[in-house]
C-alpha cells in the first residue's frame, strides 16, 4: 500500500510504502516506525480527497460567476421599445448622446447672444417626461427669465397647456433636485439673474403628459439688459428599440 505525506500541488511525497517506511524508521532504531508510517497514510488518505474536492468546488464558484457575468452583460445589451421626443427647431443643431439610440438626436443647442442653450424633453424613472434647459455662458454675461412659464402647444388640437419652472439650479437638470435638500444651496430663484459664468438649469415637469407631436415656447430673457426671445422648439414622438449602456 502506497503511503506518505501531501505536497501542496496534491502529490504525495516521502515514504511510498509501508515496508519501506518500517524499514527506513528500523535502520534508525525507531520502535515506532510503524505507527509513523500509518500516521502518514491516514494524513494523506484524507488531506487528497479534501483538496480534490476544493479544487472542483473553485472551479464550479468559477464557473457560475462567469455564467452570471454573461447573463448580466447580455441583459445589458438587449434592445427594448421606448417612446422618445426628437427635437426639431430652425437654426438649432441637434445633439446626440450614447445612452440614446444612434442617429437619433436627444437635444438641440442653439446660439443666442454667446450663450448656448441646450434643450431637450426626457423622462425619469417613473416615466414622467420632463423638459429640461441649460444656459451654458462666459461670465461677461449676466441672463435674467422675464417669467417662469413654458407653453406646450399640441399637434392633437388639444388645448394649450403650461408649466412652471420652480428654481434656477446649478447642479444638474434634473426636476427631482428642487426637492433634494442636500443641493438647495446650489439652487437660485427663478428670477434671480444667471451670472458669473458656466451652467444653469432649468427643469418642468410636462402636465399634462404629452399624447403625441407638440411645440415648446420658453419664457423671453433678458442679456445685459437687452431683450431676447428665445426660439420655438418642436417635438416629434417615435418609439425606438433602445440599447442602455450600464451608466444611462
């Protein structure tokens, strides 16, 4: 019978034989050598099996994880439909994003006074469509809103509806900042003037919630004390199979 001692890599080593281990412990006078030989057989006995059996338990942990890496990489990269709002304005130029579908546009700039304005109609994750603003300026430039109101005007014929934009924010477009108290210092009155350089944002929820192709009319500014009316935006609905990488 083969006996000896377990090698990290699993190999036995030392003795290979109880007859060979009695003889070898004999010739050094050790009355014990067959006690130490059977010592090392049951250690090698149950440490192989042991580690034989972690080996195939890492490899099948391996295996699930890389199983459920592909499952959520797959997930990730599975189109679904969605109802998108395309903009469309005279003298604007459409902008695209990597969390919209390709050649689809997501906002539309256009250029007033050395001010860039941005705008676009998304939706948070409770499906509510939102429009959203953003005055990105130099600093020699100061803006003020001559109101607070934007004008929804409906392709159905329905009546003309409006909403308010509550704050000013400088922290991002989102509708659901003006409720966060851990930004309200970063957010200003609507008619308090846009100054000192960089981006401004200004976000309303669409009520009532569009049914279909609509134009949007912003509320007039005033830059450096001249008046400026800003263009009409139009917004075309399609749906559109969507792909959402993993930060969108």
């Amino acid at each position: 019978m083969l006996i000896g001692s377990c090698s990290p890599n699993g190999h036995l080593v030392g003795y290979t034989s109880f007859a060979t281990a009695f003889s070898h412990n004999r010739s050094l006078g050790n009355s014990n050598a067959f006690l130490i030989a059977r010592r090392h057989h049951n250690r090698a006995s149950t440490t192989l099996p042991y580690l034989q059996f972690a080996a195939k338990s890492m490899t099948r942990i391996t295996r699930r994880i890389l199983q459920l890496s592909l499952v959520a990489s797959c997930v990730a990269c599975m189109p679904f439909p969605r109802q998108l709002y395309v903009p469309e304005g005279a003298g604007g130029r459409v902008m695209y994003s990597p969390c919209s579908p390709e050649n689809v546009p997501s906002s539309i700039e256009f250029v007033i006074e050395g001010i860039t304005l941005d705008v676009k109609v998304d939706a948070v994750t409770d499906g509510r469509h939102y429009i959203g603003v953003r005055f990105t300026m130099p600093a020699a430039k100061v803006v003020n809103l001559q109101d607070d109101k934007v004008t929804f005007s409906w392709a159905s014929k329905r009546p003309n509806s409006e909403s308010t934009f509550p704050k000013i924010s400088r922290v991002g477009g989102l509708p659901i900042n003006y409720q966060n108290p851990a930004v309200q210092k970063y957010m200003r009155a609507i008619r308090e003037p846009m100054a000192g350089g960089g981006n401004f944002w200004l976000a309303a929820y669409i009520t009532p919630p569009p049914d279909g192709d609509f134009s949007v009319t912003l509320p007039s500014i005033a830059v450096n004390g001249a008046m400026v009316a800003l263009p009409e935006v139009r917004f075309r609905k399609g749906s559109f199979a969507v792909i959402a990488p993993v930060n969108c």
